[in-house]
C-alpha cells in the first residue's frame, strides 16, 4: 500500500497548479549558452605541410574575420564539422594524379562532399607566394564561393520546396552500386537477373538453391561489396547490378505499397533499437507516415543523415585522441564539439537531465521534477489514467536510451579532452571516466552505424523513386511547369555572391586586409562586370543569371540590396520561376542573345515590384 500512497501523491504533485512554476518560454530558454556560433568556428582548418610558414600564418590570421564577415549580411552555415584546406599546386596534382590543366589560374578551388554525411571539403590551390593584391583578393573569391556560393546554397536554398520541384522534374533515378546491394538486402526483392547469378554461383559449386539459396544470395552481395571496394567488379557484374536496379524500379513502379510497407517495417525496428525519433516527434511522424509518406521518408532520412554525421565527426576526433599529445592541432576543436552540443540541446534532440551520467544542477533537477506535465501532454488519447505511470517512465528511458543521448555523451567525453592539461591527455586520458566512457560509446556507434548507413542509402533511393512515381501519376500538370535550371542557377548564386561579398568585406577591412597594393573598388567592380558581360554575350547561360542579379543589386548598391536578393531567392514565388526559365531560354532565331539580353532589365524590375512589398510586410 505504501508504494501506492507514494503514487497517488506523486500525481497530486504533479497536477498541483501551485507547483506548475516553469512554463514553454523557461524551457526555451533554459539553455545559457544561446550566443550564435561564428561561422568561422564550423570550419577545421587544414594546410599542406608544403604551404609556406609566412603563408600560412598570414592566411590563419585573416580567414575568421573573412568567414565571419557575411553572417553580418545574413549568409550563415548550418552545421559543423566542414573542412577548408589549403594546398599547393605539386601537392594536389599528386593527389588526383593528373595535372591540373594549362587554363587553369591560381589560386583555384574545387569542393567535395563527404560520403554519408552533410559535411563539404573545400580545396584552395594556392601559389607559391602570395606577392600581389590581385591574389589574395581572388583566394578571398575562392572562398566566397565554395563557403558562400555552394554550401548555403545546397544547405539553404536547395532543400526548399519551390526548388525540390525542379530537382524532381529533372533528375533521372539512378543508384550508386552500393546503393544497390543495400537495396536487395534491405528489401530482399525478387530479381531475375540476380537469381541468374546466384544459379549460376550453385551450379558451378555444385550447391543446392533450394537449400542454399539465401546464403549463397547473402555471400554474393558481401562479395560484390568487396569487389566495388577494391575497383575489380568485371563488365558482366556490373551489367547484372545495373539489370537488378532496373527491375527494381519496374516492381516498385507496379507495387509500390510492398516497399512501403517494408521501409516502415524497418524504420520502427530500427527505432526500437536506436529511438531517434523522439518521443515528443512521435505524433508528427505517425502522421507523416499515413497521410505524407515521402515527406516521411526524406524526414527519417534527414535524421539519419545528421546521425552519420555526428558519428563520423566523432569518430575523427576519437582516432585523433588516441595520437600523441604533440601530434594533435586542438584549436578551435573544442568550439566544434561544444557548437554540435548547443545545437543538439537547442533542437530538443536531448533532455540534458535523461543523458545518463551528465553533470545535474539544482535548476536542472527542478526542471526535471515538473517534465513529466508535459510528457502527459504526449500520451496516445484514450490511454488508460492506470497506464500513465508505466508509459512516462517508458518515454523518459527511450530519451535516456536514443541515439543522440549517447552521441552528446561522447561530445561531452571530447570535449573534457580538449579542456584538460596537456600533461593530463599525456597521461592517458582514456584511462579517466570521461575516456571510459567515450570507449564505451564508440563500442555502441561501431556496433550501430553499419545499419543506420544501410536503411539510410536505401531510403535515399526509395524517395528519388517515390517521387518519381509521383511525377509519372500526373502527367498533365507537373511536366507543364516551368523548370528552374538548378545547376545554372547554383552556379549564377556562387559567381555573384562571391563577388558581391569580397567587394563588400574588402571595402570595409581595406586597412586590416593586407592586401600588398591596397583595393580599389571602382576598378575591381568594372573588371569582373566586363567579365559577366563577355560571358553574357558569348551565350553562357548562368551568366545571364549574374547579370540579371547584378543589375538588382546596382539599383540600391549597399548590404540592403544583397539582403533583398537573398530574400528573393529564399522566398521564392512563381515570378521568380518564370524569370530564371525565360533568362535561360534556348537561344532560336526568335530569341537571340541580344534580346534576351535587352529583356533583363525589364525581369530585374519585375522581381523588385513583385518582392518590394512582400519584404516590407515581412519587416514590419
């Protein structure tokens, strides 16, 4: 009976409006370090041992203003852990194992992304000195773009919906061959040309398909995996794979509901074991499954993909503590690590009181007495009063127990590593209980992340072909619309935008910039607009986006107008798709160049009245 009375009391508590002190606002704001990271600070700086030491300090000292500078006009990076690296000509050319090409100038740039996660590796190819003006301002360009240009754009921009439109209706479904195998073991899909294969496997080994049919099937798959892994997968392999993806496609074309239902299938079993949707997403997810089932699957992705990142951010730094001390570069790592931590807390991905282990304050412990209110709010209607107890004390050990629990608990392990002594992390740092407990944690990723990559390349694919279903079940009304030439347009944002703000941030650091010869504006402007013009008039079609940008930006020539640009291009309206498409029009006897040329101040006036007011509205 006592157990009871402790019960009873505990919900009298609970529901006592004298005690309900703490409301959303508090909960909100109960996170004390809500300053915005600086862009500069989700960027790792690397530079080849080959870079000149005068080179690299000159550069290291210049590059958090620089990084930082356009955050003032609105264009920040969403997540951490990008790389921006700097290496000399010899050095690149020994990595690819071509050289570069002879119309190449220095400084040049390319970007990569990484594999399994929404990170981006930026390459600055410098010159040997860095002796004229002219060079430094066009590393300053280079940078722009790769940061400014592509990332925010395929963070920010490319992700919205007006845009997506345009990604549907022109891709064309293909998949990796890792894609592919993850596909026939997640969906275990009858294939003819696979079966073909694996008859032929049986009959060559004198094995049983009747009997042996799966294991031979599950050997082939791990087999081709090593085989595209080591670049030695014949013509005939190959082919087969490729005949595999498309009779995958016709049977989803025919039964899509069958790999629906399979994908949710496993999607819940793979919560069960990892609960990263939490459970305060729950109710959104349900619904997204039954009444919006891509929308669903690109959101399970999405969380997928923030897990393999976080992970792989982990298991880089982890690979880094085990060096020497000496060995380790720990500036500005500690940033990073803590950014990832304020990010996950300020996303309600953890409840910092259910993270086992995690330092508790008295705040904190207030905060968690009164949470089990709002955990009511989430119980299923109709549940039992009796089952109230039994369900909260599940929701608190699945927010214990989730994926992103444990991937703060090794950020708050990395990040005592990089707070301690120098001759503390000599000692061994993984012998203390923060090293322990990383060890343990690493152990659960390792153990876990083969699935999460696995469901999430096949998850990846299944939403390129949902949606293509979708396209093919309408065919009168999305073919019509008028496409947005995403590559052109990504490309027109980078070059402008670029060159936009390394006029902006050299005006304003023209004394701090070190530029050798100083900067002149006047002259800077007029060559790269010559520049827009030859292109334009050469027919180069993302260069009459440029110029269309510039001459919105040229009507009111300070930070306002990049401001309103950017608004444009963040709040898309259908004016706005039908300019770029009329701008990037085939060139016809009809439409020459000069005449699409003579229209964009006409679209560059269109635009600023049909946004105009929007933006005021949306100001005031």
């Amino acid at each position: 009976m006592k157990s009871f009375d402790s019960n009873d009391k505990s919900f009298e508590e609970r529901f006592d409006p004298k005690l309900r002190t703490i409301g959303d606002s508090q909960l909100q704001n109960h996170d004390q370090e809500k300053e915005q990271t600086p862009t500069s600070k989700f960027f790792r700086l690397e530079f080849s041992e080959s870079i000149p030491l005068e080179t690299k300090t000159f550069l290291s000292e210049k590059l958090p203003d620089m990084l930082d500078f356009p955050g003032r006009l609105g264009l920040k990076i969403n997540y951490a852990s990008h790389l921006l690296r700097f290496i000399d000509q010899t050095t690149y050319e020994t990595e690819i194992g071509s050289p570069l090409p002879k119309n190449v100038t220095l400084p040049a740039s390319r970007i990569d992304s990484f594999i399994d996660s929404r990170s981006f590796k930026v390459t600055i190819i410098l010159p040997k000195k860095l002796e004229t003006a002219e060079v430094i301002v066009n590393i300053t360009r280079n940078v722009f773009s790769k940061l400014f240009g592509n990332i925010f754009f395929n963070e920010q921009i490319l992700p919205l919906e007006f845009y997506q439109q345009s990604v549907k209706g022109q891709k064309q479904i293909t998949a990796a061959i890792p894609e592919i195998l993850d596909l026939v073991k997640e969906f275990n899909f009858h294939s003819d040309s696979l079966e073909g294969h694996c008859e032929s496997v049986a009959k060559s080994y004198r094995l049983s398909m009747e009997k042996e049919g799966d294991q031979i099937r599950k050997q082939l798959i791990d087999e081709w995996r090593e085989k595209w892994k080591a670049q030695s997968l014949s013509t005939e392999e190959q082919h087969t794979l490729s005949s595999i993806f498309t009779e995958f496609k016709e049977l989803f074309r025919t039964n899509p509901e069958q790999f629906n239902q399979k994908v949710s299938e496993r999607v819940k079993q793979l919560n069960s074991h990892l609960h990263f949707i939490l459970p305060h997403e729950m109710r959104v997810y349900e619904n997204f499954e039954q009444e919006r089932f891509s929308h669903y699957i690109r959101s399970v992705l999405h969380k997928l993909e923030e897990i393999s990142a976080l992970a792989g951010f982990i298991e880089e730094l982890y690979e880094q503590l085990k060096q020497p001390p000496e060995a380790v570069e720990l500036d500005g790592v500690g940033t990073q690590i803590r950014s990832r931590m304020r990010q996950l807390r300020k996303e309600k991905k953890v409840i910092l009181f259910y993270v086992p282990e995690m330092p508790q304050n008295s705040e904190l412990d207030h905060i968690r007495q009164k949470f089990p209110l709002r955990l009511i709010k989430m119980l299923p209607s109709g549940t039992p009063l009796k089952e109230w107890s039994k369900e909260i004390k599940k929701m608190e050990k699945h927010y214990a127990e989730s994926i992103y629990s444990k991937l703060y608990s090794a950020l708050h392990s990395l990040s005592a590593w990089t707070q301690s002594p120098e001759e503390s992390r000599a000692a061994g740092f993984l012998e203390s209980a923060d090293g322990l407990r990383l060890k343990r944690l690493m152990s659960v990723m390792k153990f876990r992340l083969p699935a999460i990559k696995s469901i999430q390349s096949s998850l990846g694919v299944l939403l390129d072909t949902n949606e293509e279903a979708v396209l093919q079940a309408e065919p009168d009304t999305v073919p019509q619309r008028q496409l947005i030439p995403l590559d052109d347009f990504r490309k027109a944002w980078s070059y402008f935008c670029s060159s936009v703000l390394t006029l902006l941030y050299y005006q304003e650091f023209t004394e701090s910039a070190g530029l050798p010869q100083g900067f002149r504006a006047e002259n800077y402007l007029k060559s790269i607009l010559e520049f827009v013009d030859r292109q334009c008039s050469r027919g180069i079609n993302h260069f009459h986006i440029v110029r269309l940008l510039w001459l919105i930006y040229e009507k009111n020539p300070e930070n306002d107008a990049l401001t309103f640009i950017l608004y444009c291009i963040q709040n898309p309206q259908d004016i706005l798709r039908y300019t770029l498409h009329q701008v990037m029009r085939p060139q016809t006897d009809k439409t020459p160049v000069k005449r699409r040329l003579e229209k964009l101040p006409h679209y560059g006036e269109a635009l600023i009245t049909a946004y105009q007011n929007r933006l005021l509205e949306a100001l005031v």
